[in-house]
C-alpha cells in the first residue's frame, strides 16, 4: 500500500471539482496524503501547464499527458486520463476488491466507472457547451437549451436508472455498493458526477429523487456523502467550489 | 494465452464497425480466434439485447452492461465498455508491454487509447448528434453542422497533433509505435478512430495529410492499415462496411 506522506502528488486543474476531483475523493476516502500541486502553489499550476503544453513530448518513461488530471508518482511515474489514474490507485488504496480472491472485480469497476464518466461527467460537460469546446457557453446558448432539455428527459433517467438496476443485481452483494459489497472508486466516481449534476440541475435532480424510481441509486449517494472521511472532506477548505468548469449551474439549463 | 479457438466470445452491435471493432481488431491483429456472435447469427443478437434491456440486473458475478461491446470470455465473465475490455485482454493478447518488465506500460497504452476514443470516436460521434442522442440527424443538422466545423477546425487537429506529438516523445522508443517500440492496442485504437474519421471526413483528413503537420501520426496510420493480419482483415468480408453509426459520411459535414 502507498500511504507515505506525498508519495502520491496529483497535478490536477485548480479551483473548482472537475475531472481530478474523482482522484482527490479517493485519497480522502482512504485517508491517503496526497498533493493538490495546482491548488497549493502557483508553481504546481505551472508545473501542469508545462505538462500539457504543444511542445512537451514527455520523456524517456512518460508519453506526454493531453490534459489533466495527471498522477505523478514517486519521481518517475507521471499517469493521465481520469479512469486510468483510478485503476492505478484502485488496488493500492484497496479501492476494488481483492484481486486474489476476485481478478475480474477490478474490471467491473472500471466499467461502473467508466460509464458514471460518460453519462454524469461528459454527457453534463456538453449540456452547456454542446458545439465547442473552446467557444463561450453564451455563444451555444439556445443549443444549449436543447442539449439540456433532452439530457433532463433522456439520459440522466436512462443513467440513473442503470446504476439503480446494478444495485439490484446480485453482484453488488446487497445492494449497499455497486459492486462485491465494499467500497470502490465506482462508488466514489457515482458519487462526485451525481453530486456534479446536483448541482448543476438541482430541480431536476429534486424531481427525479422525489419520484422513487431511483431509490437505490440516492440512497448509495447519501450513504457515500455520508462516510466520515467523505464528509469531513467536503465539510474541509480543500473542497473546492464548482463554478465554471464540467458542471456549471445556469437556471435556464434545469427544470423550470 | 487465451488461443483457444472460440474461448473469447465478443458480443457486439451488428452489420458496421462501431465501437466494437476497437475489440475485433485486437483479435485480428493477433490471430486470436474470437466469435463475433451479432454478425454471425440472429440469436446473437437477441443475446446482446438481452443484456442491454432494461430489465437485466446481471447475475451474481457480473454487474449488467449498459451497451455493447460485451467481451463473454469463458461461461462466466462478462465485461463491458471498450476501453476496460482492451484493458482486459491487453496483457492476454501480447498488445501492451510485458507488465513485468514495465508494470506502468499498460497505463500509459490505456491512457492513449482512452485519448483516441474521446477524440477521435465520442466527438466523432457527436458532430452529427450534437443535441440528442436518440434523434434523427436530419432533425439536430443545423447544429450538426457548427458541431462538424468546429471539429474539423479545431478539434481533430488537436487530436492529431497530440498523436504525433507522442510518437516524437522518447517514450514512444523510435516513433514507430505510440509506446515501448511495440504494436499495442493503443494503435490499433488509433487507426481504427482514425479510419472512422477518415471515412466520416475524407476531405478534411487529406487536408492534413497534405499539410504535413502530422507525418509521424498518418506514418503510424499507414502502418498499422499494413500490417499483414489487418490488410487480411480489412480485405475480408469480416470487416463490416461503415453505415450509421458513430462514424457517418454527411458531404455537408466535411469540407468544402
């Protein structure tokens, strides 16, 4: 297990939860010491900037990252893309089950994971900027309006609906977390999306709670919230505020 | 090894490359027997869409899939989602660095192909359904098209540059292959988006074919499209041809 103080550094995007947040939830979750480069020190933010910079070709052991998050390790080791870093902490922070007893474990969290990436992180990124990236949500407004409209209507139910189903399955052992009975960054990823979304679209995620379809899949929200190591954390200065980053609120974007 | 003939059973979305075929080649460049169960019979099919329909909670060792691909490697394990599937059969099928030699080589493979999946496959996808997944291109055209501009103008060229960018980096050991001096299944991903843009945008692509901007990046295209297990497969009538699915040639989309 890696539990030396700042064996772990995180170089991730300052100010607000984004993409690195899941990696952050996960050290806190454990309790593991990391460093947050980009919120510390102007340095560190730097430091990610020459990362990802068009000219950097990485070096003799790291290709070079497109965007943060990125992991580094120890000195050598510098890992990027979100579910990547994640299935390389999972197992060092006991975050998937034994993969002794259950070598297949790990792959199905990477799959519940994957897919809360998709349809609460990604899917919620282009409700507000759904024709370019690089352009002002004010210039994509009124396709903006129609993205969020059938992201309301469609896919958060479709998504939300799919993690209440895993819950159901036998596989999750009971139904407490989506897979094998324990805690996994599965968990912690459904967490902090839906907590994204939350925040986000907060009347239409009120509604959806409100209409009992997705028991299961709230209850394994507020079960997660409700962690010590969790709560504490989001109760701490080290979280952040979400303002103009993945998941941004704008009135008109949720439920009138 | 897994050669048995037939042991790995690929359950994914019939009659065009999709995100499957990320998986089918990964069988073919290695010669790996799999059986490709939605292209080869009708009950195939139903067998996917049973495991996709919405009232499937899996079985007590598999969480249920969302979508295909499923990989069904044995009676028992069933895995979902592209990247984690490759992920899964990478080190099975000799397409990531020997993982005792270099035990964080596998992540960097992951990380790039999780690179060309959201470039070159997701936004792919979404330039002609920049709005609402379950609706008809003909009815989000108009957004479609800003979608595919900005795609062509910005968005691919980024990809692409970052592609070339890793086969300049030491790490790629020569530029031949995106890492470790060795096929892995990062590069077949990449061709396989790339073949798909390609096909969705061939205009677009010549144009930065011809700028010479991204020579390493199209040398590895080529490459890959010549090795003798993928010209065999390209050839043969297992390689479906593209229709409407992510990648989708709309002349209005490309350039002029």
């Amino acid at each position: 297990m890696i539990k030396k103080a700042h064996s772990l550094v995180q170089k991730i995007g300052p100010g607000m939860p984004g993409r690195g947040e899941n990696i952050r939830l996960a050290f806190e979750a454990t309790g593991t010491p990391y460093t947050d480069v980009s919120n510390e020190n102007k340095e560190g933010i730097n430091d990610v900037l020459a990362q990802i910079s068009a000219d950097n070709v990485g070096d003799a052991n790291n290709p070079p990252p497109l965007a943060p998050p990125i992991l580094k390790h120890g000195e050598k080791i510098l890992i990027s893309q979100s579910p990547n870093i994640l299935f390389y902490l999972g197992p060092k922070l006991n975050l998937v089950p034994n993969t002794d007893e259950d070598p297949v474990g790990i792959y199905h969290v990477n799959a519940l994971a994957l897919t809360a990436l998709d349809g609460l992180s990604n899917e919620a990124h282009d409700t507000h900027h759904p024709i370019a990236t690089g352009d002002y949500y004010e210039d994509q407004k009124s396709e903006a309006l129609k993205k969020a409209k059938d992201y309301r209507a469609n896919r958060l139910p479709k998504f939300l609906g799919y993690f209440n189903r895993v819950l159901k399955g036998e596989a999750s052992k009971g139904g407490e977390y989506l897979y094998g009975g324990q805690l996994t960054y599965a968990d912690l990823v459904f967490f902090q999306c839906l907590n994204g979304v939350t925040h986000a679209f907060p009347k239409a995620v009120a509604r959806m709670r409100e209409s009992g379809d997705y028991d299961l899949a709230f209850a394994l929200y507020d079960r997660v919230k409700g962690l010590d190591k969790i709560k504490a954390y989001l109760e701490s200065d080290r979280r952040q505020k979400y303002s103009l980053g993945i998941w941004r609120h704008y009135p008109e974007l949720d439920d009138e």
